[in-house]
C-alpha cells in the first residue's frame, strides 16, 4: 500500500521534498520552513511540502487577478467543458487518489475513495450547472421598459479546508466556483498538503491542455498564518473556509471587517432521536456508523443519541454489543471498522474530553483507550466509546473531534428536540422512526432547527445534490447542490427602457 501510494506521488512528480505554492502553471520557491506530512495510519514521513511566503503569496493572488480578467469572459459552459474533463481525470486517478487520502488523512479505503466519487459527483454536477446559471426576468411597471437579473462571478476566491475531507470540499467550492467564472486560490489543511498537491498537479494538466490562463487554479500552503493573510486581503471577495467554530470567528470576523463575503462550514455537534417507534434494525447501524465512521471525525459525526424512555435500554445493550464487535486498525485494511485520529494532539484532545466527561458525571458504557503495540505504533488510534449523559453536562455540548458518543434519555418528543436543538451548533440532526406524526414535527418549523434533517437515516454521509451546511455556530454557510452556486456569483438587476420616454417608478413627476 505504502509503495503504490509512493508510486503514485512519484507520477505526479511529488518528491520527498516539494514546492507548496503554485499558480496552476507554475511552482513557486519559497523561503519558509517546510511542513512535514506523517501517516497517522503507520506514523511515517511521507514527504515534505515548503510553506508559502510572502513573495509566493503575492505572486498566486496576482496571478489569479490576472486570470480571472480572461476566465470570465469564457462561456460558462466551456468553462463546464473543462471541468468535465477534470471529472474524467478524477476517475482514472481514483484509486491512487482515494489511497493517499486514506494514507495521509487516515480514513478507511471505502471513505477515501468515496472522498474522490464526491470529487467525480460535484464535477458532474457543475458540468450541467454551466448552462443553468439562471436569473429570474420581472414585469417593470413601467412600459417598455424590461427588467431581469444576471449573475456574474465574484473574482478570486479564497478557499480555506479542513483536514477530515482533505479534497473533497476543495472541489465543492472549486468546481462550482470555476463553472461560474472565478478563479480559486486554496490553501489545505496543514495536516493534509500532499492530498492537495497531488489535486493541483491533475487539474493543472487538464487546465494545460485546455489552455486555461495561469492562475484559475492557485495553491498555498501552510498553517493559519497563511489562512489569516486570505482572510484580511481586500483583493478577495469571497473566503469559503471549512474548520472549526473557532477558525471560523476569526475568518468571518477578518472578512466581516473589510465587508467582504464569507461562506464558513464549521464544527457540529449531531444528534440522533430514537423514538420507540424506531425500526431498530435501521437505528442501530445508522447510528454505530454516525459515531465511529471516519474515527468521528467528520462534521456530521454522530455525538449523540437521544432515546426514548421505552428503547433506551434495548438500544444501550444493542450498541454496546455493536461496540464489542469493532475491529480498529489499519484503515487501508477492509476488515477494519475504525482508523486513527489524525495526530496525537487528536488523540489528547480524547483524553481531555473522556476526563471532562467522567469529572462532570457521565457513566461509561464503553471505555475509552488508547491503543499501543502492533500495528498502532503511530500512537493514533483510539477505542470509541460510549458514554451515559445527561444534557446539561458541558462537554456534551461541545464537539470533540473523536469518537465519543453521548447517550441521552427523553420521554416526549418536544423533549426531545429540545434537547437535540439545545447546542450552540446546527449541522445535521435525525430522527429514527416509523411514525409518521414525528417525523413530521421533526421535519417541521418548531423541529430540528439544523441545516440537514433526516428521517430515517443518520447524521452523516450527505449527497452532494443538495446544499450543504448548518445553521448557528456551523456558520451559515451553504455549499455544493441545490442553488448554493450563487454565493459565488452577485447578483446584478438591470432595468432597459425601449420607450421614447422617461418614466419614473414609482410614478414619481420630474419636470424640466
Ligand atoms: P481547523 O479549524 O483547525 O483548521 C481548518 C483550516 O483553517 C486549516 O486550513 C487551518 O490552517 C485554517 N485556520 C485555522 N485557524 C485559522 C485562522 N484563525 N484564520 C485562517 N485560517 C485558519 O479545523 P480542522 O481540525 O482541520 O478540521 C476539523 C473541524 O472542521 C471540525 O470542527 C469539523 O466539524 C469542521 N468541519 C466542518 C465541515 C462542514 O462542512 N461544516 C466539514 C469538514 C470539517
């Protein structure tokens, strides 16, 4: 595995030693230290990756100024064209791809491959969104006069990502963001530059071939310093970044500042409700996979079960026997359920959460450890666990980036979505029921107040047909399906006259 990932970076021309800035045509020295990326899976060097400098910055943001002044000006639905042929390119890289990022980010093989559909998915999908760039026309109350609305690209795009989805929420931003005429400066997780890398070295050659001007495509690397520079620089009108809550006040407030726009996808805290009208052939899976999927480091992680008084204990004795069957290692090895946190500030970052826990009252189902010996030597790997709480403990409202499960227990339904409403975030939330009265409260006004509700299903794994994202300290933001392309576009209102007179609206008289 270790040796095909090499070889595959070694087709991309990706060395022990590499250049972290580009233009999209060319990559940039730099005189800043180089950030070393470590396999959380077996904790091996990879490669190393210089952050950007000033001078490096200066010259990506320059180039993609220049850039966007011809990019606009193709036809969208050429500019779809090209996308679609970085589509093609993600399908016949989506083994070795879907591999690194398994490698370097430490989800399973299924998770990193599915990261790269995701990529081939949103491809597709702007490819047809680059002829359905669609304004609304309107009646003028005024004769001859017609009015519409247009939508043109914004500019340069700053795109800030996460380390748990090391290149898919880049290509959510990027594709549509591309399809729409702007041009995209990225910078990557810290934690994940060689994923980015290889990304920058495919669309580079197909924006090659197409002879797409230098500069649609930057890359700068690094770690916040290079985030903060994106976030205050007036020359970028949109910054899309993906974290957590806490990088998210600070871009949203650097960009707020300058009266710049900010789309921010940001920490959550989901819930599953149980009801004793769950299909607990369905709850119980969907909930085990919510928690423990991605080592719970996806933002739509399941961090907590609320269940009803008349299944909790069911549900308690089912889970903890499904935790006993977890297998946890190598997540390249398909037999394995659970892969490592992607660092030990990760793996302590457990440690705190699980010691808060117990200090604040909650009683452990499932124990929580980290594993040491064979094949766990990168010191990353942690048990998942479960914990009996109760709403009020603080640490149950906080999101732990680890797989922690919080059990709750409630008797009525508004109850219920008090408690699943009752956290600063509001990413994705549930419902597990056969009742069709419940499902239509939770779905309703006075339901979940989240950005993705679900009946049914669990917390995590959203399509990319929809718009994506979550409402209080998530941010707001919206990404990927539906009609979030237009946060990367303004919105213009024209109105023409045809008459041979000046009529005011609003009927307003101007004699002269
Ligand atoms: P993080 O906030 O530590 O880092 C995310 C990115 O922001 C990195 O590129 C980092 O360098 C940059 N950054 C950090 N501080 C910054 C600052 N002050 N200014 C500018 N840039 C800054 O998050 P992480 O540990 O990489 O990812 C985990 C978090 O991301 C979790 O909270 C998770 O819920 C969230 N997340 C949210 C979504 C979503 O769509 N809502 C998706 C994935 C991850």
């Amino acid at each position: 595995f270790y040796i095909k990932t090499m070889e595959f970076l070694q087709q991309l021309n990706i060395g022990p030693e590499n250049a972290g800035t580009s233009t999209g045509g060319k990559w940039l020295p730099s005189g800043a230290p180089a950030i070393a990326s470590f396999s959380p899976v077996d904790g091996k060097r990879i490669a190393t990756v210089t952050a950007t400098d000033k001078a490096g910055y200066e010259a990506v943001i320059t180039a993609a100024r220049q850039a966007f002044i011809e990019w606009r000006t193709w036809p969208s639905p050429r500019r779809g064209e090209v996308v679609r042929q970085i589509g093609e390119a993600l399908r016949q890289n989506k083994q070795a791809l879907g591999r690194l990022v398994s490698y370097e980010m430490g989800k399973s093989l299924q998770e990193g491959l599915g990261e790269v559909q995701e990529m081939i998915d949103i491809c597709d999908l702007a490819v047809g969104l680059s002829r359905q760039l669609n304004g609304l026309t309107m009646h003028s109350e005024r004769p001859a006069h017609r009015m519409y609305e247009q939508w043109h690209p914004l500019g340069v795009v700053g795109i800030i990502s996460a380390f748990n989805f090391p290149v898919a929420v880049w290509s959510w931003n990027s594709m549509i963001a591309w399809v729409c005429g702007n041009t995209c400066v990225w910078k990557p997780s810290e934690k994940t530059p060689l994923c980015a890398l290889a990304c920058q070295h495919i669309v580079a050659a197909v924006f090659k071939a197409n002879n797409v001007p230098e500069g649609v495509c930057g890359l700068v690397t690094g770690d916040r310093e290079i985030g903060e520079w994106l976030a205050a620089d007036t020359r970028i009108p949109l910054i899309s970044a993906t974290g957590s809550t806490r990088m998210g006040k600070a871009v949203g407030t650097a960009v707020a500042s300058r009266l710049g726009k900010s789309l921010l996808e940001l920490g959550g805290n989901n819930a599953i409700i149980i009801s004793a009208d769950a299909d607990l052939n369905i709850a119980i899976p969907g909930a085990v996979f919510g928690a423990v999927g991605t080592a719970g480091q996806r933002c739509t992680t399941t961090r907590r079960l609320i269940i009803h008084d008349a299944v909790y204990d069911s549900v308690k004795d089912k889970l903890t026997a499904a935790y006993g069957q977890l297998s946890i290692g190598d997540p390249l090895n398909e037999q394995n359920h659970v892969g490592p946190l992607i660092d030990t500030d990760a793996v302590k970052a457990y440690q705190m959460a699980i010691a808060a826990g117990k200090q604040q009252g909650c009683r452990f189902l499932v124990e929580g450890e980290v594993l040491a010996g064979d094949g766990f030597e990168s010191g990353c790997y942690v048990r998942p666990c479960i914990a009996e709480a109760d709403p009020a403990y603080p640490i149950v409202a906080q999101e732990t980036f680890a797989p922690i499960l919080y059990l709750l227990r409630y008797k009525t339904l508004d109850e219920a979505i008090a408690i699943q409403n009752g956290v600063p975030q509001g990413l994705s939330s549930s419902i597990m029921t056969l009742n069709l009265r419940e499902a239509e409260q939770f779905l309703s006004v006075a339901g979940s107040d989240c950005g993705i509700a679900n009946v049914n299903i669990g917390t995590s794994g959203a399509e990319i047909g929809g718009a994506f994202g979550g409402e209080k300290e998530t941010g707001g933001g919206r990404e990927s399906g539906s009609d979030a392309w237009k946060a990367y576009m303004r919105r213009q209102t024209n109105t023409i006259n045809y008459s041979t007179q000046l009529p005011l609206a609003q009927g307003i008289k101007f004699n002269l």
